[in-house]
C-alpha cells in the first residue's frame, strides 16, 4: 500500500539581515511525499525569487557574485543528485567584482570580472553528478580583464577566493594539496554539457594590463558570438564557435571553427582575420618578446590554425602597413635572428604602398610542455623576414637572382645582402645590353620598393690592368722599358680606382636618366680593388629610408 502526501506551503517571505547574502527571498514551494514498495520519495516544486543577492569574500577583498535578482522557475528536487530548473535568470549579475579601487579606476566604475544586464539559462538538470544545460543567453555582458602592477591577474584572484585558503609550508609559501591535485587529475573534463551559449550584440570584453609601460587596453566590441556542442562526457566531441566583432570603428575582428576542448591537449581547426589593428599600443610587448617598438603601423591578418595529433601546424599572413620600428639592445630579439639588419629586411619587403606582406608558418608540439608560443612567434617572424626578403629578390632580379646571398659570416658582410654583380669588359667602364638588362630589373625593384635604396660601388680588379698599360713600340716592347726584363704589369693604382667610380658613375646615369630613379636613393661609397673577376656591386642600402 502507497501512502502519498502532497502539501503546498504557498508563498515565503525573508527579509535580508545582516548575515544573509540576500536582501528578499520570495519561495513559493510544493512539497510531495510517497511511500511505497519501491521506496521513499519525496520532491520539491517550487518558484523561487532571490532579490539583493550578495556573496562576499573579505578576505580576498572580492565580491564573489551579485545579482539584483534571481529567479529560478520551475525548480524541482528529488535528492541532492536530482535537480532541475526550468528557467533561470538573474539581472545585473557581476562575477568577481573587486572591492579594491585600483588607481587608474573611477569611483563608480564597475570593477567586475563579468557583469550582465540579464543572463538567461534554459532547461537546466542535475542528475546522478551530471550537468546539463540547454542554452545560455547573455545579454549586456562586459568582461574585464585586468592584471595590476604588480602582475596578478583578477581572475586568478577570484579563483584563489572560490577555492578558500590554501596551506603554507614553513616559509610561508603557499603549497598545493596532493589530495584535491590526484581528484582533480582522476576525474578528467567536468561533467557538464551544453547544447548553445550566445552573447548579445554590443557586449564587450576589455584586456587592462598595468603591468607594462605604458599600460595596455583595448576593448572587443562584440556583434555575434556562440559556442555550441561542449559536451564534458565526450572528449571527442566537436564544438563549433563563431566570432564577429570590431576593437574600434574601424578594426574587426572575425574567428569561427571547430574545438575539442576536452582533448588533452585540445585538438582545433579555426580560422581568424584582424582588419586595421593598430600595432603602436602593443609595443610593450613586441619590446619584451621581440626586442622591436613599434612606431607606427597598422595590422591585417588571416590566420589558419590546425591542431590534431598534438601536432599544431598552420599559417599566419600578415600585412603591415606603414609600419616603422625602432630595434632594442635586446640580445634576444628578432635582430638576433636575422642576418641582416631588420630595417633593411622590412625595406627590401615594402612595396610601393608601404605595406610589408609576410607569410608565417606555424608548427610545434601542442603536448609540450616548453612549447613557448611567444618565442615560436618571434622566431618565425624572423624567418619570415629574413627569407621573405631574399625570396622577393630572387623572384624580381631573375635570371640574375640567382646568384643572391645574405651573408652568414662574422664582421662587415653579416650586414649585406649581396646581389649579382654588373660586370663590363675588362679596363672598360661603358654598359652593355647584359647590364642594361639586369638593371632594368633593379629599377623595377626599387620602384616597387619605394624605401629601398642601394648601394652603388664601382670595383676594378687584376683582370683590367694590362688593358691600362702604356702602349707598346713597334718592336713589340713597352715604349719606356726597352731593355728591361719582361715583368709583371703595375698599373697607378689611382687609375684603377678611377675605372671603378666610372663605372659606379654609368650604373648611376642609367637608373637616374632611363628610369628616374630619385640620385637620393642611389647610395655613393668608395671605389676599391679587387682580386676577383671585374664587376660592379649593388648592394641595398640598410639605412631606414623616411
């Protein structure tokens, strides 16, 4: 025989006292109880309204969450392994609001890590340690980022707050408990899924770092963003994201793909775009990672990013534009990494617009530990400096560019790119068709580089001096030493040098005179003498060009 209870307690009133988190709590409870064979059962059915929720933790000078109001419909328990919500919604919500006015702070400004005008969560369950949600809407979300001077981040500080006190070892150093680290390890994703989270149009999120000089914000303008499918009981399942936002009127940021976030490591396929970033506010960091400030310039970006088999592998093009730099003394930087000097890379890169376009291939273990992606970056930058300026020549000087080298070596020619020499006919200083060719290769260079210049030096070698001999009598002998031994040509050297900077003067009348080539951009150095077959080098200049 079943017995079976059911009693309405109908509404409950509680105002907030000051060891409550709450101001009002309105419960309208249906309480039901049954007894049969197959046990006792009882459940709750209730509506519940909390008004002026607020949860502290003074410690830790937070305030942990705040709501205006929480409602919670539908609301039935049958266990503590047996809940669920039929709509819960809370308005004015912030997570992790800090009670501490940082200095560049207003009085009233919001210091939450997140905070929403509403946030809506649909059909939500609890049964047997498992979590599921239908949806979750967020609207009039702002989420701040912050990291003080001291370097400690907000959100860490909230976590430190939601896991308590932790133990200190006899210095005083915090130290980890081995007990919650081996549950943690054991119990793998968290048991929770949910089918779709959307965030309203016009939310934003905003990254404060006051631990670099100068500062650093900047704020993500949100028009659409979703996350669909996590599912923690599959570590296989794919979720889809997508991204559509602006950091100002006129930069966007774009994302969208696909994520196994509970792969250890996770296994990705997304694809990004940036549009007219602004690259002077990061210089605090390109400074630290890659030893360059950023002056001037702006940001496009496409990037392709495959992580599968803890092999991450893609590629990131990038147009800068405008760009101008100031390198550091940092030993480590991206000057270190390159053979030549970085503004003549960046100026060999420029085209006649100023924009510098490089492709950047990405590749490392994802599932290593001392897998560092700022230095990855760095070092790829640098390849793609160093190769994407030689290639650019190889490709624009051919068939001459084959025989471009950046040299690799100590002392002076670590800083030259060397390109195939303008050769004449020994003790001669007139072009032929060969070298008006190569050069009109060099004159399309320089003007679909328009801050590249070159160096132009004239070179006489052995071969040239028995063609700047005296002449010769009829008896075959040199006119002033008729009865001296055959010996070894000797030439003024004054008259060798001479033959080099008339030759340096016929490379720079062709490229002024044929192709207008600005005499400003046309580097003079000094003529010298050389053992090597005759030739005349050009050499681009590594002086940044205003």
């Amino acid at each position: 025989m079943a017995l079976a209870v059911y009693l309405g307690i109908g509404v409950l009133s509680v105002v907030r006292d000051d060891r409550r988190p709450y101001r009002d709590l309105d419960l309208d409870l249906l309480l039901s109880y049954s007894d049969g064979q197959s046990g006792t059962d009882i459940t709750v059915n209730s509506e519940l309204l909390v008004t002026g929720l607020d949860l502290l933790a003074t410690e830790k000078k937070v305030d942990i969450i705040s709501a205006e109001k929480l409602r919670l419909a539908g609301l039935e328990i049958q266990g503590p392994e047996h809940v669920t919500v039929e709509k819960i919604s809370a308005d004015k919500l912030n997570l992790g609001r800090s009670l501490e006015r940082q200095e560049s702070t207003s009085e009233n400004e919001n210091r939450a890590i997140f905070r929403a005008e509403n946030v809506s969560i649909g059909k939500f369950s609890h049964i047997d340690g498992f979590t599921a949600i239908d949806t979750i809407v967020e609207d009039g979300v702002h989420v701040v980022y912050h990291r003080d001077t001291e370097g400690n981040w907000n959100t860490v500080t909230l976590l430190d707050a939601l896991a308590g006190e932790k133990k200190e070892d006899e210095n005083g150093a915090a130290t980890p408990d081995e007990t919650d680290s081996e549950t943690e390890a054991a119990s793998g994703p968290p048991p929770i899924a949910v089918k779709r989270v959307d965030v309203s149009s016009g939310s934003t999120a905003t990254i404060h770092d006051e631990s670099v000089n100068p500062a650093f914000r900047t704020t993500l303008t949100i028009n659409e963003l979703f996350l669909e499918n996590l599912d923690g009981r599959q570590a296989g399942q794919t979720s889809s994201f997508k991204l559509d936002g602006s950091l100002d009127k006129h930069s966007s940021v774009n994302a969208a793909g696909d994520i196994k976030p509970y792969l250890q490591p996770p296994e990705m396929d997304i694809q990004g775009k940036l549009q007219a970033i602004g690259l002077p506010p990061l210089s605090p960091y390109t400074t630290d990672s890659m030893g360059v400030m950023i002056d001037s310039g702006s940001l496009d970006l496409d990037l392709e990013l495959v992580s599968k088999d803890q092999l991450m592998q893609g590629e990131v093009v990038l147009l800068m534009h405008q760009l101008s730099v100031q390198g550091t003394d940092s030993k480590d930087g991206l000057q270190s990494k390159i053979p030549v000097p970085l503004d003549m890379a960046l100026n060999i890169l420029r085209d006649k617009n100023d924009t510098i376009e490089l492709k950047i291939p990405i590749k490392g273990d994802a599932n290593n530990p001392d897998f560092d992606v700022s230095d990855a970056l760095t070092k790829a930058v640098a390849s793609g400096v160093s190769a994407g300026a030689t290639s650019y020549l190889v490709y624009a000087l051919q068939p001459y560019g084959a025989m471009i080298a950046v040299a690799k070596v100590a002392g002076d020619a670590a800083s030259k790119v060397r390109l195939a020499p303008v050769e004449f006919e020994p003790g001669q200083a007139n072009l032929d068709d060969a070298g008006r060719d190569y050069l009109s290769k060099i004159a399309k260079v320089l003007k679909e580089r328009p801050k590249l210049a070159v160096k132009v030096c004239g070179v006489a070698v052995q071969r040239d001096v028995s063609h700047l001999q005296p002449p010769l009598d009829k008896s075959g002998k040199q006119s002033d030493k008729k009865e001296a031994p055959a010996a070894a040509p000797v030439v003024d050297k004054q008259k060798l040098a001479e033959l080099g900077e008339q030759r340096a003067a016929s490379v720079r009348d062709y490229l002024v005179q044929t192709f207008k080539i600005p005499a400003s951009r046309l580097v003079n150095c000094q003529p010298r003498l050389e053992a090597e077959q005759a030739w005349h080098e050009v050499t681009p200049d590594y002086q940044q060009r205003k």
